[in-house]
C-alpha cells in the first residue's frame, strides 16, 4: 500500500517538494507544490492536493445538486444551487423535444420556489450550468426540511462507502437526499426523527476533521455497540474525508444513488 | 513632513511605551461574521477592525463580470465613532483611496483566474482607528479571504515602518503617523517573498528606506504568524500535527 503523509495548511504553505504532480487545490513553484487553501495535505507517489476545510460550491459536471427554481423563461427554469453561478434547467428536459412555450405551461410543471435534485449535464467556464433531471432519484422533491452545510463538509457526511449517512438514515427513521453544493434535504414521518437527523448532520458539520466522529455520531443516534463497524479507528476517520472525496470526484452518481435509495441500492 | 516634538524619549521608548522594533499587540479572532463566507477580527493595539469576504458570488451589475476571471471589489470603511471625533460615514478621499489600494494588495494573493465570470467582494470596517489601519485591514482582510476557501498563492500581511525622531521605526501609531517624519506601509506576501503594496509618505534617504523596507518586511513576518496561528487555532484547535 503506498503511503500518503498528511498535514494541516494555509494558503501558502509547501505541501511537498521535489518532482511531485500538483492535482487539486495546489499550484508549483518552482520545484515545491504550494497550498491555495486551508486544509489538509495528501501527497503520494501519483502527485500531491489539499482536501480543503472551507470554500463555496463550485459546479463540476455529473454533480448531483439540490436546487430551488427561482424563475423561468420562456425555454427554461433558473435554478439556485447555492453558487457563484444561477444554473439553467431547459424546459425541453421535461416536456420532452416537441417542447413548445406556446403550448406548454411551464409553470404547472416547476413554479417559483420548489425544489428539486438534479445532476449538472454540462458546465465549463465559460457558460452557466445545464441542469438534467432525466436521471433515477432526480426531480422534483414534495417535502422535507431544507438544511445547508459547507460543500466542503459533504463527503464526511457522506461518509466511507455512506456509512455516515446510513447510521443517521437508519437511526432517525429518516430520508436524506444529500447535494454536492451543500444543501440537504431530510425528510420523513416522524418530527423526532427529523429534528434528531438535523442536529446530527450539523455535529458532522462542525466536527468534520475531528477523530471517532462516526463513533459519536452513534453515540448521539443511540446506536447499539454491536452495530459499531470494525473500521472505526483514528486512522480510518481522518482517513474517511479523502478517501470519499476521491470517491466522489470520480463517481458522484453512484454514490448519490445509494443515499437517495435510502442505502438499499 | 516636519516633525516638532521628540516622540521617542531618553530611554528609547516611544509614545506607547515599545521600543522602536516593537509591535502593537496583535491579536485575530477568525470567524466572527456568521452571515459571511470568511471574516476576521483583528485588533492591532487600538486598532479594531473587522474583514468580511462574500463569494464568489454572481456580478451585479452583470456588465462588471469578467469573462475570463473573477472580479475583487473592496470597501475600506471607517465607522462615525472610530475616531475622537465623528467621521461622516459617507465615503470620503482617503476610503476610496484605501480601498483601491486594498485591492491592489490582495489581488496578486488570488488566483482569479480560477472563478471567471465571478465576484469577490471585502469589506473592511474600521470599528476604532489608531494609525496603520490599513495595514491591519489588508492582514485582516487576508485572514477572512483564507477562511472563505478562495484560492490564495499566499497569505498577505502587513505592517508599516517610518521615520520618528530620526531613527526607523515599526509599526507607527497614529501620533506618530500625524507628527512623525515618514510613514511607509507594505504589503508582502511572505512565502513568496513578493511586496504588494508599497505606499511613502513623507520623505527618506535611499539608506533610510532600504532599512525602513527591511523592518516593514520583518514587521509583516511578525503578523504572518500570528494569522497564521489564527487560522489554525480555527480550523484545526489545538492540534499542530495530523494524527495518522
């Protein structure tokens, strides 16, 4: 197994030295790859980056977002997805090809406010994004209680292979519907449950680079002992934020497929 | 600039009590603003001022966007009771001024390029001004720049160092900045080793201004470690080292 060394950083800071590949949140200097944001290092032999701790969203395509629609046009809907940008869902996504603003009252199907999950079809820099909804677990979402956490936070609470997210779905009776920007949509029958998923996704939050987080979380739920998952150990958690965000900077659908399927998938 | 009294006496102390390679007290506080994606509290002696950065976030007006990256817009503003007697709070000369040069000084820390058709937007709010307050807003405005995730090469920290009675001193107070003989901020990037800013007022010799840039540098590398250790103390408690 190779071994990956990690460290705090600010900005600034050398992460690494020597002929090292600089992969994400780090720039080269020279012959040192220098941190751009706070955060924690990992540098091995494929090359060094920095998993960082705070920051907004910034939209990658096949991103699965929870957006709120706040207008529309004649050919598609604005959508907030909580980032520097307003994302576009084309109304041709729903009503299909022969989509006709003529014919077609776009407002019956998404109005101003609702809410939605949706999967980012195209984005580079020079344009908005596009949204999709035509995907499994995407589209409108009817009820629940909408909570925003730092998008930097998303893959602790996603947790290794989503055993974060399924200990609080199991333990609160609950759904979660998880955005990459940050925005979490709970929901379920039980008040109880909801307010208890709440307050432990924002401990997750809060706690998210601190040791045994998953183990308190448990704690927290009422989680049986012997439910506790051997994997639980020191190294595993600090270990758990990057393995899941190489998780999820390669495959973010199938990983929001699990959580949207509330772990059955 | 005439200076008319000695503002540094017999045993070498100066008006507030430090020695001339003496800092005010530094002290940063990160987080403060809830409603902010980063701020920061800095009080640097008397002075008391607070950063918040918002963004990056979409242009308004959409016309100001850049197609190719992201625009910095800073406000450097002076509340009425921050100093002995009231400030109107419309902005005057010298914000504007400030402000501009604020955003000179951080622009070469961010990496623009990499949120184009984006705007980052620093507010700098003077609660009480005793002399270096743009010093102490730029270190400040650094720190928040840091806490809200946007891609900085380095940090920026700054300090001022001048001439009073003759002899270069660091990190002039307001007395001293009102009647002393040069005031000189500077901005640098302390890993880079890249000065940002670089503002005289008064006059020096080339061997006084080679030696108040040294002092300045060494003033900013004071105040890197303490925003340094603000930012830590923050996002990672009392730990120094990951546990692996």
């Amino acid at each position: 197994m190779q071994e990956v060394k990690r460290k705090y950083v600010i900005p600034g800071d050398i992460v690494a030295e020597g002929n090292l590949r600089p992969l994400v949140n780090v720039f080269k200097n020279g012959n040192s790859i220098v941190a751009t944001r706070i955060g924690i290092t990992e540098s091995n032999n494929d090359g060094a980056k920095v998993i960082p701790l705070s920051g907004i969203y910034f939209p990658r395509a096949n991103d699965i977002v929870v957006g709120k629609i706040l207008d529309h046009s004649s050919l598609s809907w604005s959508v907030d997805i909580n980032s520097c940008f307003a994302a576009h869902l084309p109304a041709q996504d729903i009503f299909g090809r022969d989509f006709s603003p003529a014919h077609d009252d776009m407002g019956r199907q998404l109005s101003t406010g609702d809410v939605i999950v949706a999967r980012i079809a195209i984005f580079d820099r020079t344009r908005d994004p596009i949204l999709t909804i035509q995907d499994k677990d995407l589209g409108k979402i009817p009820t629940g209680e909408l909570i925003k956490i730092s998008p930097t936070r998303v893959p602790r609470l996603i947790g290794k292979r989503g055993s974060m997210i399924q200990t609080i779905e199991q333990a609160s009776s609950t759904r979660i519907t998880i955005g990459q920007n940050g925005i979490i949509v709970v929901s379920g029958k039980d008040k109880e449950g909801i307010t208890l998923a709440i307050n432990a996704i924002h401990i997750v939050e809060v706690e998210a680079h601190t040791s045994n987080l998953t183990q308190r979380i448990r704690q927290l739920l009422n989680v049986p002992e012997s439910e506790i998952e051997s994997d639980d150990t020191q190294t595993s958690e600090a270990g758990d934020t990057t393995i899941n965000q190489d998780e999820l900077n390669s495959n973010n659908d199938k990983e929001m497929g699990m959580i949207n399927s509330n772990g059955t998938k | 600039m005439v200076q008319s009294r000695s503002l540094i006496d017999e045993s070498g102390k100066r008006t507030d009590g430090r020695v001339i390679d003496e800092l005010r007290e530094v002290k940063i506080k990160v987080g403060i603003v809830k409603n902010a994606d980063g701020s920061a509290l800095i009080e640097f002696g008397k002075n008391k001022i607070i950063a918040a950065v918002y963004g990056p976030r979409e242009v308004h007006p959409k016309h100001m966007a850049l197609s190719d990256r992201c625009v910095v817009r800073c406000r450097y503003h002076m509340s009425p009771f921050s100093t002995d007697t009231r400030k109107s709070p419309a902005p005057s000369r010298r914000e504007t001024e400030i402000s501009k040069v604020i955003r000179e000084s951080l622009e070469p820390a961010l990496i623009l390029e990499d949120y184009p058709r984006a705007a980052i937007d620093v507010f700098i709010e003077v609660l009480q001004a005793d002399g270096g307050s743009r010093c102490a807003g730029i270190s400040a405005a650094s720190v928040a720049l840091a806490d809200a995730g946007i891609n900085m090469r380095d940090m920026v920290s700054a300090c001022a160092a001048g001439k009073v009675d003759d002899k270069i001193v660091i990190d002039i107070n307001d007395t001293e900045d009102k009647e002393g003989g040069a005031d000189m901020p500077v901005a640098y990037m302390p890993n880079l080793k890249k000065i940002t800013l670089l503002q005289l007022d008064g006059e020096l010799n080339p061997n006084e201004f080679n030696t108040s840039l040294d002092e300045a540098v060494r003033g900013c590398l004071k105040v890197y470690e303490i925003q340094r250790s603000s930012l830590m103390e923050k996002y990672f408690g009392d730990e120094k080292e990951m546990k692996e």
